[in-house]
C-alpha cells in the first residue's frame, strides 16, 4: 500500500460530521503525516518476518493516528519547521501500538477496531514479543533522535502506562473502586501519552516551559475526555458501528465511570445485582444481565453524565491552548478535542 | 532484607566447585553489586503496590545477578573509577527480568528458578505489564545517566532479543530447524544482552573502540555458550537440582541443539518418532517418549556435543579478552566463562 493513499485512509475513514475538523488538521500536518506512515512502514521491518506482518496488520488495521497527529500539530502551533517531528511521532505511535499488543493479551480480546485481534489470529506469544519489539523500536528511533529530554518524557509516559494498566488490573472486579481510582487508571493507561505527545511538540521546537506545560495540559485533558468517552461508547449503541461489541467492559468486569455512578445510586438490591456480576463474574443470563446493567445506567443518568464530564475536560483541554495565538495549527487542535468527543454520535 | 546479605546471598547461592571463580568476582565487584541490588530496589518501587510486589518477587527469586555482574566486571577491567556503573547494571538487570516475566508468559511457564513463576502466582495479565514497566524502567534509568551511545546499545539488544525470541517461537515445532537458525535465535535471545552488558562496561570508562569489541565478543561468545549448556541442562538430571523439570523444551517443542543434532543423525524411524513428538506434539505417553527422546540424544552423542560447542565458544570469550593485560578484573571475567559451562556438573 502506498503511503499516500494510506494517509488519505487515515483521513477519509472516520464517522459523519467530523470531517471538517479533519480536514482543518490535514491541511496543517498531511504531509508531516505521510512521512509519519513512512517511518513507521520503513522501521517496523525485521529479518524476522512474522514482526512487520503482525505489526503491519495492526498498525495498518484503520487506526486513527491520533497520538502521533497530537505530535505534528503541536509541533507546528510552536512554529517548528524542522523535520525531526514526524519521526518523533512514529515513536509515539510505535509505543501506543505496542500497547495495544499487550492490552489485547491482557483483556483476552478477540477484537481490534472491528476485526480479529492480532492475538486472535497469531496468539498471545506473538502479539507479547512483537509488543516488546515496538517498544524496543521506539527507543531505538528517539536514540537516533539524540534528544535526552524527549526520550526522558517517553519513557516515563511509557512506565506510567504501564502503572495505569496494572492499577486497572487491580481494580478490575471491585464495584467499590472508587471515582478517584477510576480517574487515575485512565490519566495513566491514556492520558499520559495523550499528553506526552503533546508535550513532545514544544520540546522538539524548543518553546519555553510554560507552552510546554500549555501543551502538556492540553493533551492531559483530551485524553481524559477521550477515554471517557470510550467507557461511555462500551455501553452505546454506537459501539456496534465501530465494529465493536456492547458491553465488552461488563464482561470483563471492568470498573468504568458509568458503573461506578451507577453502583453509587442504585439501591441496596442494585448494588447487589451489580456484585452479583461484576465482581462474582456470575451471569448465567448475559445478554439480560447486561440489559438491566445498562437499565440502571439509564435510569441514574451515568450513560450521560460520564459524556458530560469528558465535555468538562474538552473545555479544560481548549482552555489550555489560551497562551497560543490564534493560527491554523491551534484551530487543528480545537478541532481535535470535537473530533473526541463527537465519536459518541 | 537488607541488601548487603542480598548480595552475598547472591554469591553464595551456587553449585559446588565454582566457589574460586565467584569469590574472585565479588573480590572485584561485590561493593558495586550492592550498590547494584540497593539501585534495583529503590527504582523497582510505584504507587501501585502489586508492582513492586511482582517484580521484587522475581527479582529476588535468586537470580544470578549475572549480567550486571558482567558490566561491572566490564568497567573495571577497563579501569573505570566512576560511580555510573552500578546504575547501567541496574538497567541491564530490568531489561533481562523484563524478558524473564515475559518469557514465562510465552512459555506458559509455571516454575521459575525452582518457585512457582510470576505468572503462575499472580497470572499473565500482570506478568505483562510488570515486564513493561521494567522495561520502561531502565530506559527511564539510562536517561538519567544520560549517555546516548549506551542508550542505542541497550536498545538495539532489547529490540534483539524481541526478534530472537520470535524467531524461536517461528521455529518451534518444527524439526526442519538448521543448526544456522538455532544459532541465530540463541544470539538473538541470549547472548546480544550478554554482548551488550559487556560493551557497556567499555563505553562507560570511554575505552577506544578495540576494546569495546573485544568486550563485545567477549559477552555474544559467553552468551552462546551459556544457552548451549542451558539447552543440555534441559536433558540433563542436574535440571532437578537446579528446582527445573527436566524435558521442558521437549513438551514445549522447542527445538534445541540437542535435538537438531538427533534429528540430523537418527534413522528414518527416529525422524518419524521426534517429528511426532515435537512437530505433532502428539505424546499420548509423554515419559516414555521423553525417555526415548533422550536415548537418542545419548545414542548420537548430542547432548555431550552441545557441551564440546559450549567449550568451543568458551575459548573464543577467553580468548576475546586477549588485548586486556592481566588484572584482577580480567581473571574474574575468565572465571564468569568456566562458572557458565561447569554448570554442567
């Protein structure tokens, strides 16, 4: 596949009504995104053939490009015109796939953006190692790169993923896990590196630290918003259309923001009902299971709040942007955060 | 525990006859090696308690400490004085027991170093993400240290080992195997972290490039030897003492020297009983099979040969190591290579 056309991809296949932020953004970083698609295609190769084929089938499997876009945009609203950023930004997307590699051993999925997971069609062994070998990779390329605090910033976004999944793993089962525990598994597991990237932008074009926070902020809040997104798009309708199973998080027991609110209003009988599943793992009727859960949800309004508070952090994340001028960049950005959170439409 | 016992624990914590070498090595680097053992301690912590608690588990399973002995060993004999070692040792050490606990998830491993595995007690889930963390960790560690050239090499070996062990995992089953490709996966998965932990023991006391190699060549041949009586100790009755099960490889089907070598030499007949065995995993008497097996590797002479290649590349470490002038250091390093292959005994 050429590149070309796979950045065109990456632009054309999203959902109705976001195009216009899309395109805003194309504009700003397409070609810096082609030579993104470039590296990542032209450093994924091994002598070993099974990595580029299964590394390839996931990091060609329609993804959104979204971390290392953060990178170029950001760069570009600090006025960088260097080359160095699309190769930063490969490493940025090298890592989130390589976690995606291990989330999907992790969460025993069958499924990756409406597909067989690259653990379903090769094995947990496989998708562990080649995972491994990203991560590797990425270091390799910020190495390359030769800048000690970029790879500082990565490297610990690295090792704070990895805290936030274990301290989704520990927190998996308990309904009594409580909104602050939630709050920090998904800053850690996805909002890190939300803002890493951002972070990465101002570094690479040497901007002082103040936009560096700025940028920083920004992708903290956007990650947010978007994982809460996420956990409020498991229990919708919507889900389906990305390929996508409702209620996968139920099923795995899970502890989301929609479940947390909804185990914190429901009656002594509810609760019970959520115990029941959630934490025994006990559903001899599943499908039913699933349909009064997200009953409760209805009727506690957690569905909709857990939207309305990733709004909250969209707002945060636009706030953010206040120190940088107006310019085509910061507009990608802003549009961005809609982009987020209008996947729930 | 305090580290100072954890550290003579370390030297103690050996087979019979092998005394001489390890006292010979602690007299260079055992002030170092606590130094080792209190970095490891100190940067294995988190927030999330589960962390520590895996990784202190492997970490303090016992384990030889012998690749961060190498660099040590490495930075004095080039006659390093500074205080940065210990940290880069530290950092080798992660990356290995990141590839341990990853390892063991591959293998589906339930017994490391004779206890019951990471993955075993707190399952694979886990598993995965403490190695990531550790991972993460060491690169975070190399940054602090802040050397570039130490940074690729560390990199580009766990980028390596990645490759080798999917190469082992391509491989595995399957008894068409050449010697040439088993000899790239044990490079690959083994001896490049040995190579590596070597040649950064040059890098950090800024030795000219002759040296550096010489280390290098050093570690890989070391390495190769190592995984080659690895390889034999897994048919050998000395596994049983070391807490292992003998056979492991065959179950796994992983296809080792001692096989390669059998399958080369047997009769028809002996062919048809290893590729069912191995390629069909079909056993339906598995001790009865693994006893053949292991007549077969008697009858062809395969396990005694791998050990003669372990020697083999045993004098090509030692004789790597000829550019350095006698030293206390450099009799330590020539102890390392006979420790590795008298394991055998």
């Amino acid at each position: 596949m050429s590149n070309a056309v796979n950045a065109k991809e990456t632009a054309s296949a999203r959902g109705e009504g976001m195009d216009a932020a899309l395109d805003a953004l194309m504009k700003v970083v397409g070609p810096d995104l082609v030579r993104v698609n470039e590296t990542i295609m032209a450093r994924m190769t091994s002598s070993v053939g099974l990595i580029p084929q299964l590394a390839g089938y996931i990091i060609a499997a329609g993804g959104k490009r979204l971390r290392p876009l953060l990178t170029l945009a950001a760069a570009r609203l600090c006025g960088y015109d260097g080359d160095r950023h699309p190769k930063l930004a490969a490493c940025v997307e090298f890592i989130h796939t390589a976690t995606l590699l291990h989330d999907d051993v992790v969460d025993e999925s069958m499924l990756r953006r409406g597909r067989d997971s690259a653990n379903a069609v090769w094995g947990n062994k496989a998708s562990v190692l080649v995972g491994d070998f990203l991560f590797a990779r990425s270091f390799e390329l910020m190495v390359e790169d030769g800048a000690l605090k970029i790879m500082g910033i990565l490297s610990n976004a690295t090792s704070v993923i990895a805290e936030g999944e274990v301290l989704q793993l520990v927190t998996a089962n308990d309904t009594s896990t409580t909104e602050d525990a939630y709050m920090a598994v998904i800053r850690a597991k996805t909002a890190q590196l939300f803002a890493a990237a951002c972070q990465v932008g101002a570094v690479v074009a040497e901007r002082p630290e103040v936009e560096e926070q700025a940028l920083f902020d920004y992708g903290m809040n956007l990650g947010i918003a978007f994982q809460l997104v996420d956990d409020y798009l498991d229990y919708s309708a919507k889900q389906q259309e990305l390929g996508k199973t409702v209620g996968d998080d139920f099923m795995d027991g899970k502890i989301t923001l929609p479940v947390i609110l909804a185990y914190a209003r429901g009656t002594d009988e509810e609760k019970a009902f959520l115990r029941r599943c959630l934490e025994d793992q006990d559903m001899p009727d599943y499908e039913a299971d699933l349909a009064h859960a997200m009953e409760l949800m209805k009727r506690y309004d957690t569905l909709s709040e857990t939207v309305v508070r990733a709004r909250a952090f969209g707002d945060k994340a636009r706030a953010a942007l206040a120190p940088f001028p107006d310019s085509e960049a910061k507009s990608a950005l802003l549009g961005i955060v809609d982009f987020c959170i209008d996947r729930v439409y």
